[in-house]
C-alpha cells in the first residue's frame, strides 16, 4: 500500500465509524504538495461531504501568521524583540500579578516584575494564561464580570499576569497583543495588514477574520464530543463584528491555504514568487527563544472546551517566536527541531525543515486534544513520514 493510500485508509476509516465527523489533510514539501484528501462530513446531521475546499475555524494556527506579520515589522525596524511592548500599547504597563484569592475570594494582586517584550508575548513568557487551563482564571473572569478573549471585546483582553514577565511558560492570549502592536506601527487593522502583507502575497484567497458569502457555503459545523463519545454538531461562530481581531485564535481558512504558509515557512521565507520574510527571519523564528524554560503540560479547567494537553510526555519542548519546537525525533518521525502547533477545535500542523516536508490536518471538534482527533492526526503524520522513507529507500 502506498503512504496516500495507507493515509486515505486511516482517514476514511476515522470518519466513517463517526470517531471524527470529518477532516481534510493536506502534506507536502517547499515546492509542491504531494498529499491532499477530505473525508467524512461536514456536519454530521447533514448530507454535505467533507471536500478540499471546505473552511475551519483554524483558531490557535492563526498565531503563526499574526508572528510572521510582526516579524516583517521586525525586519523593518518598525517593532523590536525586546523593548518594552508598553512603549505602543499603554495597556501593558504597569500590570498586576494575579497570587490567588483572600478569604472573602477577592483577587490578590500585585504588581508585576519587570516589563514585557515582544519576544516574551511570542514566546508565551509574559505572562498571559487562557482560563481554559487556568482555574484561577475562570474565577477572576467570574468575579469581576470580565469577558472571555473569545467575545473579542476589548475588555477580555484587560486581564491580570499569572507571573512576572519571562519567568516561566504559561500558553495565552499573548499572541492577540502581537496582533495590536501590528496595527499600531503599521497603521492599519490586523485583517488589513494580513491580506496585503501575508493572504495577497501567498494566494491565500480563503484565509479571514470575517467569513465571507463563498467560504460560509463550505464552512464546516464544529462539533462537542459526548462523554459517551459520540459527536453532536454545535452553534459556534467566531465575533464577526469584533472589538479587536483575535490575532491569537480569529482566523478562517481552508488546508490549502494554510500549506501555502507554512510552504513560505519551509522554504526559507518564500513563496507564489514572493519573499514574504527574509531566510535569515525564518531561522531566527525556528530557534528556542525561551532558554532553560520549557513548555510545560497544560492542564484543563474547562473540560468541555479542552482535555489536558501534553504533547509528547518525554520531550522536552521549547517554543521558537510562535511555534513550539520538540527538542527530539517524535514516534511519528517528526525530526527534531521541527515547528507545530495547533487549534482549539483540533487543527494541527507542522513543519519539519530536515526532511523538508510539512503537514496540516484540519478537523471541528470540541474539547481540544482529542483523543480520536489526535489518533487521526498520528496516523497521518506517520503515512507522511513512511512515504518519504519509501521514497529515500527507492532512490
């Protein structure tokens, strides 16, 4: 059997026995894709197949992208690395430390140690946490009527640190005050600078904030896994008239688009006949930005949007300027020293510049870190990996 068939096998069986609802994956290297295939439905009460061109929320994935716009302002000394992001944005300066709570369960606060960078806010090391796998959290939201980041109002984002600045890994809304100090030194809207500096420049015609009258006829329902695990269809829609667009989580788009991404990430910055980032960008981006720390397991607090999240027990990952780094080869054959990260609704990607290949799997499924979900994403990553090794091995 050959890897595309050992991939569509694993696929189509996933999503026939209804374990997932159904997925469209999408694998290749920097000059073409060699994998492509969609499965199952779109929403499982419905008639509708899964196809190619169907659109995800593609949440957390649009980190990467809200990154790579920042560090093409890097690159022209428009935002620095490491000066204090409170020199654009005001509403980081000066901020509290949430240690808990008193007895009558008010918020204990302190200020906070030390200011915050661009490289920390991209490295998850500012600070920032996301109620769903911080309890303290949940309960600071609910006592003082702050909403969650997913209501993109401007309020959700005025929340307290969970520890000083770059004193430890806590995955958050980091990414979104990436997205602001971007509008604030190019003048223009996140949705605005992405379509021009990243989506036009990369042919990504299918990639937004807002889900326009096209891609709404192929969006995908997202789904809620039963305790019985069985899958049930959901109402859920990402703020399409938002206060702020989410730079860490607002994204829509398709496989295709998102391989044309990180295409432009494995090839060095270029893509479609653009240089979107310079080569040297791209290796500065692929290094661990965060030193001795390592990422740390995340741990659920609201189990119906997410499991507990620990990828890869026994590796111990660090995290380049928005992607995680796994420091040794994986069992599915990912080397080390690949980028990957993921979305909230079980969308996955990686990059891997040794082998030169790259892979997305993109599924509508809640909570995160499923475990059917991420057995579906194993077997894909592995026909990948198996392919390239037939290959090698036939040459």
């Amino acid at each position: 059997m050959t890897s595309s068939a050992q991939i569509d096998e694993a696929l189509r069986q996933a999503s026939d026995a209804k374990e997932i609802p159904g997925v469209v994956a999408v694998a290749g290297n920097s000059t073409d894709a060699f994998y492509e295939g969609a499965f199952g439905k779109r929403d499982l009460t419905q008639d509708q197949p899964m196809t190619r061109d169907s659109v995800f929320w593609i949440a957390s994935m649009t980190k990467a992208i809200t990154a790579a716009a920042a560090m093409q302002l890097v690159e022209q000394g428009k935002l620095s690395l490491d000066e204090p992001v409170a020199k654009l944005l005001p509403e980081l300066a000066n901020l509290k430390v949430l240690e808990g709570f008193d007895a009558g369960g008010e918020p204990r606060l302190r200020p906070a140690k030390g200011a915050i960078t661009l490289r920390q806010l991209m490295t998850h090391t500012a600070g920032f946490c996301y109620d769903m796998w911080n309890g303290d959290m949940v309960k600071y939201l609910g006592k003082t009527g702050t909403p969650g980041t997913i209501s993109c109002k401007e309020a959700a984002l005025r929340t307290p640190i969970m520890s000083d600045p770059g004193t430890r890994w806590e995955y958050g809304t980091n990414i979104d005050f990436v997205g602001k100090a971007v509008e604030a030194v190019s003048s223009k809207k996140l949705d605005a600078y992405l379509q021009d500096n990243i989506f036009a420049p990369l042919g990504m015609t299918d990639t937004a904030f807002k889900i326009g009258p096209s891609q709404r006829q192929r969006l995908v329902a997202m789904h809620a896994r039963a305790p019985d695990a069985s899958l049930q269809p959901i109402p859920f829609e990402v703020e399409q008239e938002p206060e702020f667009h989410m730079g860490g989580g607002g994204l829509y788009g398709t496989a295709r688009d998102y391989f044309s991404f990180t295409q432009m990430i494995l090839n060095k910055g270029r893509a479609n006949g653009h240089q979107v980032l310079k080569p040297e960008t791209i290796a500065l981006m692929s290094q661990n930005h965060m030193g001795e720390l390592n990422m740390t397991k995340m741990t659920s607090a609201i189990p119906a949007v997410t499991n507990d999240v620990d990828l890869y027990p026994d590796i111990a990952k660090k995290w380049g300027l928005s992607f995680m780094i796994n420091t040794a080869a994986t069992p599915e054959g990912r080397s080390a020293g690949s980028l990957a990260w993921a979305g909230l609704a079980n969308t996955y990607y990686w990059i891997d510049p040794v082998r030169d290949v790259t892979g997305i799997i993109l599924m509508q499924v809640l909570p995160f870190a499923d475990p059917k979900c991420l057995d579906a994403f194993s077997a894909f990553e592995r026909g990948v990996y198996a392919g390239l090794d037939t290959a090698k091995h036939a040459a």
